[in-house]
C-alpha cells in the first residue's frame, strides 16, 4: 500500500528576513489539495498541501476538552464519541508558550513526553487538531492492520513568542481512508493538542 506523505510548505518573499513578531493565523497541512492560506502581516506565505483523494465532508466531530479536569489523565473520557487516547493529560497551561485559542483545557503529551497516540473504535477517513510543539511534529495515521497510511509534518517548533515562522496552534489534518489510529510525536519535546476533531 502506499503511504502519504505531506509537510508544510513554506513560501517566502523578499522581507521574509525579518521574523514576525506577531502571527494571528493559523497554518493548516491537509491531504489532497494545494491553496494558500491568508498571509502573516509581512506577507510571510503557508500554504496547505493535501494528498488524498476524499473530500472533506461538514459535521467533523470536535470534543468538548472543557470537559476535562486540569491534571486529568486523559483515556476513555470520550470514548462514547469512538475515540481513546493514550499517553494524555489534560492541562490549563500557565507557560504563555503553549497558548491555547480553542479554549482553556488542552491536552498534552504525558508521561511520555512529546508522544500522544488516539484509537478509533470505529475507522474515520479524517483526523485534525491544533498542535503547538517545542520541536517538529509528526502526525501519523495507521489502518486496522497497523500499517502507516499517511504523515504529515510541521518543519519546526512553533511555541508563541519564539523566531519560529510557524505561528502556534498549527492545524495539523490527514484525510485518507480506513483511518484506526493516529500518533502525535514531537521527538521527545512538549507538544500540545487543541480543537482535536474527526470524522467518520
């Protein structure tokens, strides 16, 4: 079978020397097409690379992080919604970092640092979440028989108030079949999830 590879594309202009000091919109990495996204204030450029062949459908499922416990780890809460996490703990971040915009609760990679892996009771064809890292993030999906069917990257960290050109809350979207499972890893750095969705 062959797997999906996407990452972020980065497009720059003559005043791309100068890092922005501020960064209000989101990058987004999703298989199957080629668009640009609105512009950072010194018309610094990302753009969106997708892959698959399937459109992307409305009524994606979004949990309800806010429901969530600060410090709670994170399993089997939403598994009536089909999703298991591992390796997860909830989180009201204190380090202006890791700055969360879909609400107050994120979830972060814990014990294991950097490495949050979701299973799917059921297969989706498209998992998506905002991701602020300390390091380059690597989203990966898996079929049922345990086999990489996509991946998709930042190409660095991206915490707010750093030189990265990545703002944070990265949205981060593999849309591809038969999807049973997904890992976040950020090699051994602090990574953050928000605004985690799918669809079936």
């Amino acid at each position: 079978m062959m797997r999906q590879r996407a990452v972020m594309v980065e497009q720059f202009n003559s005043y791309s020397r100068d890092i922005p000091k501020k960064r209000n919109h989101d990058s987004a990495i999703e298989l199957n097409k080629v668009s640009t996204l609105t512009s950072f204030p010194d018309k610094l450029e990302s753009g969106t690379v997708e892959l698959s062949l399937v459109e992307t459908e409305l009524g994606r499922i979004i949990l309800d992080l806010e429901a969530l416990n600060c410090f709670e780890v994170v399993e089997r809460q939403f598994e009536h919604q089909g999703v298991i996490f591992s390796n997860a703990i909830a989180l009201a971040p204190s380090n202006p970092a890791f700055p969360s915009k879909s609400g107050r609760i994120v979830i972060m990679g814990a014990p294991k640092s950097g490495a949050i892996e979701v299973s799917f009771l059921q297969p989706v064809h498209l998992v998506n979440s905002l991701v602020t890292s300390s390091r380059r993030t690597v989203l990966c999906a898996y079929n049922e028989q345990g086999e990489q069917i996509a991946e998709v990257e930042t190409l660095g960290p991206n915490l707010a108030g750093s030189p990265s050109l990545i703002p944070p809350n990265a949205e981060l979207i593999v849309n591809v079949p038969n999807i049973h499972r997904v890992t976040f890893y950020a090699f051994d750095g602090h990574l953050t999830l928000a605004g985690f969705g799918f669809a079936f």
